[in-house]
C-alpha cells in the first residue's frame, strides 16, 4: 500500500488534489456553497462508530528517532486515526517529509471515506522537528514587550509550520506564570494576565488567518486549562482556585483571548483543579468554559491525561470508566492516545444515547476543522514550498531581531558596553558558554554546531579566535572532581582581563541523551532550589574574588535567585533566557553596545527560594505580618528581604536614560474610557528603545481584594538621543475591571494611575482619576 502511496507523490505534491469521496451529499464537495460544518455534517452521517471514535484520536509519533516509521504506528491508527505528529525533534524536515507524505497519502487513500489525518503539533520555538528557523522561547520573546514583533514571528512560525503540512498547533499557552518553581516557565509569556492576553490575542489572529481560499490558516490551542499556581511548581500538580481567584488571576488571558479571537481548540491542564482532575472537570470545562467563557472550539486532552485518571488519580475505576468520565465532562479529542488508548473503549457504551451524542459532536468539531483548515484539500506538504520556506532569510532575521529584544539587561554599574577595542580580549566561562540553551519542546541538540552559535562561538566570529577563549569551569549538574576544573577558568580570567560568565539551568529536548541528564528546567522539572545548580556558584564566586571585571549571563526558563555577593560583586547581568539560535549574536552586540537592550522582566526574580512567590501583583495583606514597632517591616523581612523585589516584572536597563512625564489622566464619561498621556524622552546619548507601562490600583475594592497594582497598558517606542514623543493610552472602563462571583464589575470612584518604566515603585509616576 505504502508503495502505491509514494508513486502517486509527485503528483500530490505538484498541487491541491481533493481527495473527498463524490458518492454523497453535494456538502462533501469542495464547492464553497457549503460551510466547513455542512460539509463536517454531511460526511459525519456516513460514518460508522468504529471511524467516528477513530477522529477523536491518532498517531502522536509516526516515525521514530531514525527517521523510520513508529513500529506502533500500524497497530495505533487501527483503531485511532484523526490526528497525526511527527515524533522525535531531531529528525530533518527534509529527510523525513517524502515519507511523512506518504503515510498521509497512504490514510486519505485507505480509509473508506477517504478522510485525511490533520497534522497537529507542539510550536514553542518554532518547528518540532529539525531544520526550521528556532526562535526565542515564550518567556524571552514576552520580555521583548514588542507585539508587532511578535506577530512577525508568528507569521513566520506559520508559514514554516504550513510548510510542512502542519495545519494544528498546540499554541499558545496562556498559563499565568506565578510559580517560579514550575519548570515549563519558559514556555509561557510571563507572570501578567493582561500581558499574557495580549500575546496570545496576536498568536491566534496571526495563526488563524485566512489563506486566499477562505481556509483557516493554521488552528490554535490555547492551552492548559487551567494552571498556573500548581503545588510545588510540579507539572502535573493540584491547585486551588476559588470562583474569584479563577476570573481574577488565572482566567484573564483565556478571558481577553476568547474576547477578540476564536482559537479552534483548548488542551485541558494536567492539574486536579479544587480536587477534581481537569481531564473529568465538567464544573470547568461546561459551567465555566463553554457557559460562561462562550468557548466553541474542541477540547482536547493533554498526552495521557485521560489514563491518569484512573492510573494516577484514581478518580476512575477503569481506563473505560476515565474514558467515559473524560467525554461526559466535554473531552473530544485524546492527544496522544496511549497503548491502550482510552476512547477507543467508549465504542462499548455506544448504545447510550448520551455518549452517542457526545461522540457526534466531538466527531464534527474535529471534521470542521479539518475541513476549515483546508485539509480535505491538501491533504500534504509541498515539497517545493517547504524548501523554499524552512530557514527562509527573513525569518532568520525575525529570530535575530526577537533574540536582541528578549534579553534583559539586570545591572550595569558603567562596564558596558564594552567594545573590546584593539587586541583586547575575552575569557568566556561556564557550562552554558559553548552549547545551545533552547527549552525543552525545541528541535535542537544542544551541542550541535549545525543548530545555532553558542556565546563562544558568536565571540570568536565577532573578536577572532586569538582574542577569545573558552573554559567550562564546572560542568551544569556534576560536582564530582573529573568535569570540574575551576582554577583553570580563574585563570583564564585572569590572562584575559575580562570575563563573561553564562551559568542556568538547561532546558533540553528529552531525545538529547547526552545532555538530557543534565536537565534540570523543562517539562517534568520544578525547581526546588532557585540557585544555580553543580558548582556553578562556586565557578562564579572564583571568577569574582579575582577582581576582573565580569559579567554574568543567566539561561534558562526560569528566574533566579542572585546572592547578595553576586550582586554586590558583579559589573553586570544579563537575563537571556531560552533565546532560539541567535542568543550567542544577540549577546555579543549587546554586550559590545552595536545594539542597546530593550527588553524587560515578565517574571520577578525572588529574593529568595523560600520567599515565593514574587510577582510584583501581589495583594495588599501579602505584605504583612511583621509587626512595626519590633521592627519587623512584614512577613518577608529574613535575610533582609522586600515583598516588592529588587528585580520585579517589568524592569529592564538600557544603555541610555529616558524620562517618562508624569501622566495626564482624563475620564472620557461619555465613551467610558479613561485617556492617559504621558511624553517619553530619550535624555541619553544613544539611540534607544523604552516600553512605557501603564499600573492601575482602583483605591477602595469593596467586596474583593485587589492587587498592589496592575498592568493595563504598555507600549514599546524607539527615540534617537534628545528626541520625545506622547504616547496615549485608551482605556475602556471594562479594561479596569474585577470580576465578583464570575460576574464583570468595574468599580466607580477614586482610581491610581502609574505610568512609566518598570512595575518599581522608584520607576513610576502617578496620578489620580475619578470614575463617574
Ligand atoms: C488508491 O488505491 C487504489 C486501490 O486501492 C489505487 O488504484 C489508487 O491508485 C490509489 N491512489 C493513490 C493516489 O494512491
Ligand atoms: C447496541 O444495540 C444494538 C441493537 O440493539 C446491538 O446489536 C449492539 O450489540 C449493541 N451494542 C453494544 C456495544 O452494546
Ligand atoms: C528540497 O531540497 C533537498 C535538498 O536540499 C532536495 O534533495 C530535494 O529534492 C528538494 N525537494 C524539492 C521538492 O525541491
Ligand atoms: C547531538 O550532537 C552531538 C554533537 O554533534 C552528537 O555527538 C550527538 O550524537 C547528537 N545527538 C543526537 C541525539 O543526535
Ligand atoms: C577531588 O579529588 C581530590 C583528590 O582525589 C580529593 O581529595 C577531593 O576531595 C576531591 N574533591 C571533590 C569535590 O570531590
Ligand atoms: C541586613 O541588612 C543590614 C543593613 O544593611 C546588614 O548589615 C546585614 O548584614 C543584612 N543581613 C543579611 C543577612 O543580609
Ligand atoms: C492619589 O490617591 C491616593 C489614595 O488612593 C493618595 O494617597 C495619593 O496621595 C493621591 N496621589 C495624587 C498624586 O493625588
């Protein structure tokens, strides 16, 4: 079969074929009289149970690591074929989509109605699989505080993801990152709901797109609903979360996304949400989901959930009983159905109408995806298009442009930048400083030239290989003798005069099995010490008690708890983050000056790994529990700390000074809307670019406590040295809003306003405003 499949391929790749049965209702018929749900509708009556159950699943891994297809793969797609992913990242795009086409060709032309399998797959960096454009992660790219950016990212995420057939994204999370300990930090866009919203409002705008033919360019998943504060930071762990405490924290990005776009799916979180799993969560999933959010997408499960139910949370009594308990609650999708897989058993309950109607309705959310997506027509990828798509040259600069944008410079006490003039040189120190640190759902192999610069590497293309050296000092996790040569990395910085140090945590592809044991950031990690693992401390104490000016290099999804001697010692600290190929580049110019940081924080760094959490949106009886006249300032005070951090969201240095004015605030009553202006201008002497935030604090919230402060607004402006420019904020009074009892209310009266550049209390302005 498999070869009457590959004959037919130059064919198929050449152009749009329509593989659709012509035996039936016109509705099947790529004719554009018929809405996607007709013609789901007309091709759904002809199904038997066996095919319907088989769309709510499918094939998660078609090939393996070799680039051959899963042995499982013929026994799995029997019975669950809706759905199809690539499997392992570190397979080439090149190499593998002939094959890929095949076994799509091969499905549309077995099965009875000729139905294709859409392509679905994880798109964190980029592509899964190898040989895409790998751009920052979520957390580095929403430092970048660049939304236009942003959407040109996306754009050329989709065009490659298109590319290679993929129709289906499990795109983007809108977790609310209030958990420092929680490993998958690095895939979110930070700790703010309204930043979050924001990010992932352009991610589906820009992915659902229409294509010239009226089909839905790539489908969205927002995912994991819900999560966020999980216990211990651990991936598939319990959280509370009260009705207010849901609408008001956890719920605003799914809120203001749901408000603005229409994403085709939602994944469920692995978490047990107020105890009750939310793989069987009917109260979410229907009461709040579909009732009161008005969400219309399928919803899908994540990777086993399902079977958790009954091998983990024992809420079932079988894998038949989760399967059952899954689809009452409003599951319609098993992601990645497991050997067994769990809805193929609902085949038994089939006679009870409820369940039949459940499995009809998932059966048409999926068909009219697939049919609103255009699959039914391309059912492949095109060969040409990829070739000329993966790594197209504008897409490398995209992922340039986004690495210079997302690392945050922390402190800078006047060494840089430092242009390394003349026959200066360089020492590059640490673990991190010759591999690659992309985030656990990248295709990169961290210690592969072929996937991007690493820092040493961008600094010997930058300064010569004579000006430069590297030492590792220590190895990532290790602390036994044989990987650690720390006296060589002092001296290294001594004979260089200048060192930079890139210490973190590794967040890893789980296919790398060199360097995946020295993973300690990414799914399935929480991080129960927020320092620097191995030796890595004690590399940097080394390199500081030599006096040679340093600075240091954080990487990894996640903030980290910087100790007084760090800090105190060290001319500078740069965040990078998880920043794709490009961070060794962006590094260098931003370490030299050719390009002046913009980014800032979207998540606090602690002070401590006992005081968390951070965020700088924390309620005002957070902060207390001191008692003033002993001298104790609050319940946050050992060793020396400050509820509100040094380093909170929203902070980020420059090599140039702005002045952002006090704003104006005027109520707009008639259009109910507040206007703030304010006038940034660029009083240093380089050419810069600022983001101008925008805190809100209603003075008195009866019925409900609110935050310290709240971002509502931000924009990002670039000036030349002396120049200024106004920058307005439309805000509607809905955008000021709480929500009482899962109901918007937004209160009248006395409003704060801050305006400028940082959530610091040192770095803002205010004013006062009346609701009326
Ligand atoms: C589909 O299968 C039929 C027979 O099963 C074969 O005649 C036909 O050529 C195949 N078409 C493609 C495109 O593979
Ligand atoms: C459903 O009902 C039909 C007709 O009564 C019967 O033939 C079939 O065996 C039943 N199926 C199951 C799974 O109980
Ligand atoms: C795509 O490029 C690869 C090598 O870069 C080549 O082998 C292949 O034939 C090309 N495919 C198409 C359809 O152009
Ligand atoms: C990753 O790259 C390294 C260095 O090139 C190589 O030794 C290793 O085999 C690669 N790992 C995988 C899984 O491809
Ligand atoms: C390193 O090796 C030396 C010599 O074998 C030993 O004395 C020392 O304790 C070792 N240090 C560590 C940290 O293992
Ligand atoms: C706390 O702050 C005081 C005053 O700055 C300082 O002397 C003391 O060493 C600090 N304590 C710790 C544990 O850092
Ligand atoms: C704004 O209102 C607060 C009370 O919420 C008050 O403490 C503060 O002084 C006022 N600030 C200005 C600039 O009016």
């Amino acid at each position: 079969m498999l070869n009457a499949a590959l004959s037919a391929l130059a064919f198929a790749t050449a152009a749009s074929t329509d593989f659709t049965s012509s035996s039936s209702s016109s509705c099947q018929h790529r004719g554009k009289s018929c809405t996607a749900q007709q013609r789901a509708q007309a091709l759904l009556s002809q199904m038997t149970w066996e095919e319907k159950i088989g769309q709510m699943g499918g094939v998660r891994r078609i090939l393996s690591l070799d680039s051959t297809i899963n042995p499982n793969y013929e026994t799995i797609k029997k019975t669950q074929n809706g759905q199809m992913g690539f499997g392992p990242m570190f397979n080439w795009a090149k190499d593998i989509m002939p094959l890929v086409n095949s076994l799509r060709l091969e499905q549309v032309n077995s099965s009875r109605l000729h139905i294709p399998y859409i392509t679905v797959t994880d798109s964190i960096n980029g592509l899964l699989i190898s040989g895409g454009t790998v751009f920052p992660s979520n957390l580095a790219m929403s430092s970048s505080f660049n939304l236009p950016l942003f959407k040109g990212v996306v754009e050329a995420i989709r065009e490659e993801q298109l590319s290679i057939g993929v129709k289906w994204v499990l795109s983007p999370p809108l977790d609310v990152a209030r958990e420092p300990r929680y490993g998958r930090i690095g895939e979110l866009f930070g700790e703010d709901g309204y930043l979050i919203g924001e990010f992932g409002r352009v991610y589906v705008e820009t992915m659902e797109e229409k294509d010239e033919n009226g089909y839905t360019k790539v489908a969205c998943t927002i995912k994991h609903f819900v999560y966020g504060d999980a216990r211990g930071g651990v991936n598939t762990a319990c959280q509370y979360g009260g009705i207010n405490h849901l609408f008001n924290d956890q719920l605003r990005p799914y809120i203001h996304v749901l408000e603005t776009t229409s994403p085709a799916s939602l994944m469920v979180s692995y978490a047990t949400v107020d105890l009750v799993p939310m793989s069987a969560n009917e109260y979410m999933l229907q009461d709040i989901l579909r009732d009161k959010l008005g969400f219309k997408g399928l919803i899908m499960s994540d990777a086993f959930s399902i079977p958790n139910l009954y091998t983990q949370s024992k809420t079932a009594t079988s894998l038949e009983d989760a399967a059952l308990q899954a689809l009452n609650a409003g599951l319609q999708m098993e992601l990645a159905p497991g050997n067994p897989p769990a809805f193929p058993t609902l085949i038994s309950s089939i006679n009870d109408t409820r369940v039949a109607k459940l499995i009809d309705a998932a059966v048409l959310k999926m068909l009219e995806i697939k049919y609103a997506s255009g699959v039914f027509e391309q059912p492949l990828a095109n060969l040409n298009v990829m070739n000329k798509t993966l790594r197209a040259a504008a897409h490398l600069d995209l992922a340039r442009q986004m690495a210079r944008e997302s690392i945050v410079l922390l402190k800078n006490d006047g060494l840089l930048p430092y242009p390394l003039k003349g026959t200066g040189k360089l020492a590059i120190i640490g673990p991190f400083g010759d591999i690659l640190n992309p985030g656990s759902y990248a295709a990169v192999n961290v210690s592969n030239a072929r996937y991007g610069s690493s820092l040493y590497r961008s600094a010997v293309s930058a300064f010569g290989v004579d000006r430069v050296t590297f030492t590792q000092g220590c190895d990532i996790v290790d602390t036994t003798n044989a990987t650690n040569s720390i006296p060589d990395a002092v001296t290294a910085a001594k004979e260089a005069g200048f060192a930079v140090l890139m210490l973190g945590s590794l967040s890893d592809a789980p296919e790398d099995m060199t360097m995946a044991p020295k993973r300690t950031d990414g799914e399935f990690f929480a991080h129960a010490d927020l320092g620097f693992p191995g030796l890595q401390q004690e590399l940097l104490d080394a390199i500081l008690d030599t006096g040679v000016p340093t600075v240091l290099i954080l990487t990894g999804g996640q903030p980290f708890v910087l100790q007084q001697s760090t800090l105190s010692r060290v001319n500078a600290i740069f965040h990078s983050f998880l920043g794709g190929e490009f961070t060794g580049d962006a590094l260098i110019e931003l370490l030299t000056g050719r390009v002046n940081p913009s980014a800032k924080l979207t998540i606090s760094m602690p002070q401590h790994t006992g005081a968390i959490p951070a965020m700088y949106d924390y309620l005002p009886s957070d902060d207390q529990g001191g008692w003033a006249s002993l001298g104790y300032q609050s319940a946050w005070q050992f060793p020396n700390l400050t509820r509100t951090v040094p380093m909170p969201f929203g902070f980020g240095l420059s090599y140039t000074t702005f002045d952002i004015s006090t704003p104006i605030a005027t109520v707009q009553e008639k259009n109910k809307a507040v206007v703030v202006a304010t006038t940034v201008r660029n009083t240093g002497t380089r050419k810069g670019k600022e983001v101008v935030q925008v805190y809100f604090r209603p003075a008195t919230t009866r019925g409900l406590e609110f935050p310290v402060k709240r971002l509502v607004r931000f924009e990002k402006v670039e000036l030349a040295p002396g120049e200024s420019r106004d920058v307005n904020f439309n805000i509607p009074y809905k955008d000021l809003g709480v929500w009482i009892n899962a109901k918007p209310t937004t209160f009248m009266g006395l409003y704060n306003i801050w305006v400028g550049s940082s959530s610091r209390e040192e770095d803002l302005r205010m004013v006062n405003v009346t609701l009326v």
